[in-house]
C-alpha cells in the first residue's frame, strides 16, 4: 500500500489544532489508516487503496481535522468561471479519448509545495491511475500557455518538443526509447498509429501523455503562480475524480479552483465538478450492520465527523470521495467514527452447532471421485482476458470490470473449460497425456441479484493427449455420475467450440446440466495446441438440488 511523508508542523497548521505525540499516534490509527512511524517532523502514514483522496498533506489533513472534530462536515469548495476552453479533438478517440481538466489560480509556491504537488501526482499515479493505465495527470504553469488548449493526437514524428529535464528537442517516437519515463511508459503506447498531445494556441506541445510534460511549458516552479491541471484516460467519471482530488488539494494550500469549458465536437461539459452526491441511508440497516442502538442524531454525528453532510435522509458525499458506492461504505465510515475501540464484545444469546456446508462436501466428493480417475486437480483464476471466449470460436458474453488492472484480467469468465484450456496452452513442454479437473465460479449478469451478477459452481474435466477423444471423456462422465447416483440423458447438439458431431448436451430429470465432446481443432490451433483434447463441464448447482 501507498506512504506518505508529511511534516507535522504543516499537518498542525492545516488541522488548527496541536496535538499531542500520543493522541495524534491514537487518531492516525483509529482513522481507517496506517501510522508507520514519527520520526522528529516527519510522519510516515500508510493509506488504504480506497481512499486517494488521502495520499496529500490537504488530503490527509482534511480527513483528519473533520475526525478530531476541529472541522466537521461536508467542506465546500468554491469554483470561478476562467472562461477558458479546451478543445478536445476527435483523433484522440482511438488512442486516450477522454480529459477532465481545471486551472488553479494564486498558490505561492515554494519548495515544499511543489514538492507536495509532485507527490500527490506521482502517488495517484501508481494507485488510482493503475500507473498510468488509467489516469495520467498533467500538471503545468499556466501564465506560459496560450488558450484555448487543443486535445489532439498525432503521428510520432510530427510531435516535437524538449520533454521534461531532457537537453534537446526530440520528437513522440524518439521519446519512448531514449527518455527514462518513455522507456517505462512507452507500453501503453503500444501499438498506436498516433499519440496523444495536449498544445496550446501557439501550437506550443505541453505535453505528451501518459508519458512526459514538456521541459519549456511543463514544469512548475517557484515562480509559478497559476497552474492549469489535466487529467487524461478512458472514463470521463474516474478522471473527474481524480481532478477533483487534486483541486481540492491545491484549494487547501490557498488556490483558487477555476473551471474550463471542455468542448467534445458540438458538446460542451463544465470542469470540475464538485457537486456533492447524494445516497440514501436507511438507520435500521445501520444498526443492523453494526449491532448498536444508534439514532438518526447520532448518525449525522459520526458521518460529519467523517467528512459528511446530511440532508434528512440523504448523505451528501464530497466530490473528492472515490470510494462510496454502497450504504455500507457508508456504515463502515459511521463504525470509524464511532470508534472500533468502542465496540464492546459480546456473547450471541443463541448457542449453535457449526456445520460443514453441505455444497462443500458435495464438491469435496467430486473432487475426489475424478482425483480417483487420476486426474489433477488445478486452480485458475476468476478473472480472463476479454477475448478468451473468441479464441473458443464463440461470441458469448463475459462481464466486464470497470477498472481492471490489466488487459489479461479485465472480465469475470463466463465458462470454465478457457481456462483450463489455457493451462494445457501454458503447460506444452511437459509430458503427455495431461489429464485435468477444476471446480470453480463463473458469473452471469442476473437483475435479481443485488449485484447484478449470479455466481455459480461449475466443475469442467480436460484430457490432452494423442488418445483423448469422446469415448475417453465419456467414461469420466459416466463414473462421476454414477458415483453421484445421478440418471441422465445424452442428446446430440451443436456447439462451435467443439468438433461437429462429436460433441453432446446431458440432462438430468430434463435440466441440460453439461456440455461434452471433442474440442474442435480451430480452438486448438488458437490454443497454440497440437495435441487432441477432450472436455466436459456439469453445472454441480444443478446436480446438488436433484
């Protein structure tokens, strides 16, 4: 997890308060952070991912003032119209399409404060950002630009300009090979015919992201008074995020928030946008969650005391709040402010056996019916690439996570037998014939779930090896059910991960509850498989309820 190095004398300054070396140690940890240790004015704090809002000495301190009650509730930010534009051009589209920006008007710099804007920048960077994957973050002295700003992309060679601490002029291409910070970030550049840039009036480059400010309009200095913040990247709503983070911090070291008019083609949006949002927070839920006898006066207590405005039933949220999504993200800030130390422990009236789950012993016995027929059990993940169903030769939908990590882990599988065949892919070098099981979760998108997504248990068996063909793989089926005392019917069926005509649908009592056959050599080939390969896969929610 990310640390922060801030100076308790400023910490101090921008809480109002001075606090002893004990207390300020007690209320560090019990605020939902980390306190790794005070050593003369420096204070090494850890902060969790969910909270980036934190990674600044504004951040931290805001949150921290509004904990000890020096100033509770929902802080408001005022923003002036700068009547600045920036225009964003449709070539960006392909490339980075999406920034939110802002102008920052009267700080005084000095060599601490830049020094904390460097910090913030660097530290949502790696966390929020995903290192640049999904954010990156521009910031740049404003009386050196002209406007309106241009959001554009080019081809490499057409963009020249001296990158940030570089000596000489060099163009995009160039930049990615001999520039430190091109060389490390030159992959999300990957593959592009052109590259994004944001210039000025004057066609002077500011910068080329997600890789280097320009050295001559790029570099904030002591001299800097006003400074112009961009923040570029896919989805429009995580970049006004964390804009909002980083004007919220500037604003607390005295600046100005100024907003500029973002042009996309023949729409026009305002930024930032620091309006408060709005959830419901129903009190029973509250108490049900955290086992108290809490009021709606007590509520609105803790959640001011944890950055909050209340509105009747309402929770007004601070723009700069990225990770409530949930009334019990809510509930978790009211147990914080309530104090976990608080929380006194109890005996459950009602005495109870413990039991094993049933469904777990069920899948413990499949398990050990195909470890029977020596096959090895592996393990994969939940997450996959999005266009693992197309190497299956398949257009089946998989959901989507919002913020990935990566490009390999970017959707919840929707079937089980890609990821084994992935493991056969990854695993060539070894001996033949490689017999394999897992039991596992897959997900499909359900409205009736609280989450939009049903999570179901499935158990899918691969053999690999000049042999495996369907006779082999229906012998496995055969033993798992019979072992299981389960009838079933098999009917032929098409399926275009599987070779025609060698591949079957079974049922049980009438339930289709499995596929099973030969795994067609296209999918193979896609695989990067020479040998034959076998598989079945049996919903085991459906097999236990019979």
């Amino acid at each position: 997890m990310p640390t922060i190095t801030i100076s308790k004398k400023e910490l101090e300054k921008s809480i109002g308060k001075k606090l002893s070396l004990e207390e300020l140690k007690d209320r560090i940890s019990y605020l939902g952070t980390d306190l790794e240790g005070i050593e003369g004015d420096n204070i090494t704090v850890e902060v969790f991912p969910n909270r980036p809002d934190m990674l600044s000495l504004q951040g931290f301190a805001r949150a921290l003032s509004s904990f000890i009650g020096a100033k509770k509730g929902l802080k408001k930010y005022n923003i002036k119209d700068s009547k600045e534009q920036l225009i964003v051009d449709k070539s960006v589209e392909s490339v980075r399409p999406f920034t939110a920006c802002a102008i920052v008007k009267n700080i005084k710099f000095d060599d601490e404060k830049i020094k904390e804007v460097i910090q913030i920048q660097e530290k949502l960077h790696i966390t929020y950002g995903r290192n640049r994957r999904k954010v990156a973050i521009g910031v740049y002295p404003f009386e050196k630009i002209k406007t309106p700003i241009k959001f554009l992309a080019l081809e490499p060679e057409k963009i020249k300009f001296r990158p940030l601490e570089f000596p000489s002029v060099i163009n995009g291409r160039q930049i990615l090979s001999k520039h430190p910070a091109g060389r490390e970030y030159g992959h999300l550049l990957e593959n592009c015919k052109k590259y994004p840039v944001f210039m000025d009036a004057n066609n002077n480059v500011l910068s080329m992201p997600p890789i280097i400010n320009s050295h001559d309009t790029g570099k904030i200095t002591e001299k800097t008074k006003d400074v112009f913040i961009e923040c570029s990247g896919f989805d429009f709503n995580v970049l006004k995020k964390c804009l909002n983070i980083i004007v919220c911090s500037l604003a607390d070291m005295g600046g100005e928030i100024c907003s500029m008019k973002l042009k996309y083609g023949s729409k026009t949006f305002v930024s930032p946008d620091l309006k408060s949002e709005q959830m419901n927070l129903n009190l029973k839920y509250v108490n049900k969650i955290l086992g108290l006898k809490l009021s709606n006066g007590d509520v609105k207590k803790y959640l001011e005391k944890m950055g909050y405005g209340v509105n009747g039933k309402k929770v007004l949220i601070p723009a700069y709040r990225t990770d409530i999504i949930h009334e019990i993200d809510l509930v978790e800030d009211i147990a914080i402010a309530y104090g976990y130390e608080n929380f006194k422990e109890e005996i459950p009236e009602v005495a109870t056996i413990a039991e094993e789950n049933k469904f777990e012993i069920f899948k413990r016995k499949v398990s050990e019916i195909l470890v029977g027929l020596n096959l090895v059990e592996c393990s994969s993940y939940n997450l996959v690439e999005g266009d693992l169903n197309k190497k299956m030769n398949v257009e089946m939908k998989s959901i989507e996570l919002t913020n990935p990590s990566s490009k390999e882990y970017s959707h919840l599988r929707s079937w089980m037998i890609p990821s084994l065949m992935q493991i056969l892919s990854s695993n060539k070098m070894y001996d033949y014939p490689q017999n394999i099981f897992e039991i596992g979760t897959i997900f499909k998108e359900d409205n009736k779930e609280e989450t939009g997504v049903k999570e179901l248990s499935r158990v899918a068996v691969l053999l690999c090896g000049k042999d495996a063909n369907y006779t082999k793989i229906r012998q496995v089926l055969d033993a798992l059910l019979n072992n299981l005392d389960l009838k079933y019917d098999v009917k032929d069926t098409e399926h275009d991960s599987f070779i025609d005509g060698r591949v079957a649908r079974i049922s049980v009592n009438g339930k289709e509850i499995a596929y099973i056959g030969e795994i067609n050599p296209k999918v193979l080939s896609n695989f990067g498989l020479e040998m034959p390969v076998a598989a079945l896969e049996l919903n085991l929610n459906e097999i236990f309820s019979k």
